[in-house]
C-alpha cells in the first residue's frame, strides 16, 4: 500500500541533544513537508519541498534542519537550539504542492527527558 | 496576517442531531480551502477542497460549502463515529494555513 511512513512514534530527547525525526513516502510525490502541532493550536510548518535538494523553511523553522537528498526521504532534525520541542511532528506530502491534498503520515510525539 | 478562524471550538451532538462546522478566513486571494479529519493521536485525513464560491461537496454524512469568506462542514443525523477533530485550512503562498480545529464529539 502507497503512503507516508514516520518513525519514531515516540521520540525523547535530552538536553542539549539533536534529534531526528525520520519521514518516508511510496508516493511518488514531490512535495513534502513537515507540520508542528501543538495542544490547542493548529497545524504549524516547519519546512517544506517542492523538489529533490531543495526545500523553503516555513513559518517557524527556528532550531530545525531538513535535507531532501532523495524523492522519497524527507528527514527532521530538532537542534538543541529548539528550546520548547514538545510537540507531534506530522510529516506530509502532495503530488506537486500546497494547492493538492495532502497526505500525512501517522506523527512522532517527542518530548524532553 | 494569514488567519483561518474555527467554531466552535467543542461540540457536542447526541447521535442523529445535525450541526455545522464554520471556517472563516482573512485575506483574499484563496487557493483552495480544504478539510481533513483528525482521529487522535494520528494524522490528518484529507475529507474535502473547495476552489470557488458557491461550491459544494458531499461524501457519506459530511457536506462541506463554500463562500467568499467563510467555510460551513455540515454533518447530518452523525453517527459516534464520526467523533474526531475536524480541522481546515485555506492555500496561499504555496502552503496551508490550518485552523486550530473543532472538536466533535457524537453521544450514542
């Protein structure tokens, strides 16, 4: 079956640790991205990837990186440098951008130790 | 600022009392305004878009409309099953802005 696959389920981290959230897709997509949410608020973007090495960060990218190495792969790293990372982390993808569906996968609940 | 405003935040229906959902927005320009239902703990799952005034889409209970400033998901005679977090979002700029969602919960 086609679809989005995120791991960890749970994730936690420690102080002054790097993380990386992994997001894989069968879609045959070409854009991806990467969502925060937060108790009561809505879906935030992290970064997002229209094409293979490339990607645009989104609305709060502050203490995060991504790479876009393949079609498929769209990994997540939460730096140190994010201080409040508590959240789930939802990965998604479209056929060609933000203007289509999205396809989300199933979200990582990270938390700090 | 791009806004996409929900309400109400909760409901609640006893199983077959009909509602709606509202979505409004700021900003004109729309491209495409969307719904995705959310089970808890999950990811969202895609329900609707809507490109224009005046549209309208139906699948199963739900019946999602369109005007030029605001979004109504109408669910008639619900079933518990549809009891989840019913979320929107509107496209602009090349991504989505969502709204914080509507809780719905439907008592047997």
């Amino acid at each position: 079956d086609g679809g989005i696959t995120q791991s960890p389920k749970y994730l936690f981290r420690k102080e002054g640790q790097n993380v990386t959230l992994s997001c894989e897709q069968n879609l045959n997509h070409d854009a991806m991205y990467w969502y925060r949410q937060d108790p009561g608020q809505g879906l935030r973007l992290i970064y997002y990837s229209q094409i293979v090495n490339d990607f645009q960060k989104g609305d709060i990218a502050e203490g995060y990186s991504v790479s876009r190495e393949k079609k498929e792969s769209f990994p997540l790293t939460v730096t140190s440098a994010q201080k409040n990372p508590t959240a789930f982390y939802l990965c998604a993808s479209s056929r060609t951008g933000a203007y289509e569906k999205l396809f989300f996968g199933s979200g990582t609940q990270l938390s700090v130790l | 600022e791009d806004q996409v405003t929900q309400s109400p935040e909760a409901l609640r229906l006893q199983e077959g009392e009909s509602s709606s959902l509202n979505c409004s927005y700021t900003v004109s320009g729309l491209r495409g305004l969307f719904w995705y239902r959310q089970d808890p703990g999950k990811g969202p799952e895609f329900l609707f878009t809507l490109y224009s005034a005046g549209e309208e889409k139906e699948k199963e209970r739900l019946k999602a409309t369109l005007t030029k400033k605001e979004s109504f998901l109408h669910i008639t005679a619900p079933k518990p099953e549809d009891s989840a977090t019913y979320l929107c979002a509107r496209g602009i700029r090349e991504k989505l802005t969502f709204g914080t969602g509507t809780r719905l919960t439907i008592i047997p």
